[in-house]
C-alpha cells in the first residue's frame, strides 16, 4: 500500500510542470482521503488544489476510491450537531 502526500510530491514552487502528473499518481495509489476539517466548514472544500485533486480521482471510469474522514474531535462535534437537530 502507498501513501502519496501532494505537498511533498508536487514541487510547490513548479505546479505546473508537475499538476499533469496528479491523475496518473491518484490512479496508482488507487486512494485519496479527504480530511474535513471543520466537519461545518471543510477548509479543503475552499482550496481549487483539493477540488482538483478530488475531480482527478472522479473522472469516468477512474477506479480511484475517495475516502472522508475527520479528526475525532470533528467526528463528535458533527454527531452533537445532528442530535441536537433531531430534537
């Protein structure tokens, strides 16, 4: 199993030279994991290299599996959330 960090496999400073490279990596790994941080407001969500990222895992007929998470402080926080609307 691999695990592809962008910020450490896209030279930051040279996006474009590298940004063509995204999918091809995506499909190799096989895995992209968005973290939503804050579970209300997901600061990824705001971030066109995230959305990106996320588009090249979900093009037709990719087979790249895309993952949520959040931390278990955000976790809890949405479940208080969604109690306190139930009531």
């Amino acid at each position: 199993q691999y695990v592809w960090l962008d910020v450490f496999c896209i030279r930051q400073s040279r996006v474009s030279d590298d940004v063509h490279h995204i999918g091809f990596i995506e499909r190799h790994v096989g895995q992209v994991v968005m973290v939503l941080d804050p579970w209300d407001k997901p600061v990824c969500l705001t971030r066109v290299w995230c959305l990106y990222e996320v588009a090249q895992a979900k093009l037709p007929g990719s087979k790249v599996d895309l993952r949520l998470t959040m931390p278990p402080v955000q976790r809890a926080a949405m479940q208080r959330a969604l109690q306190k609307d139930r009531s």
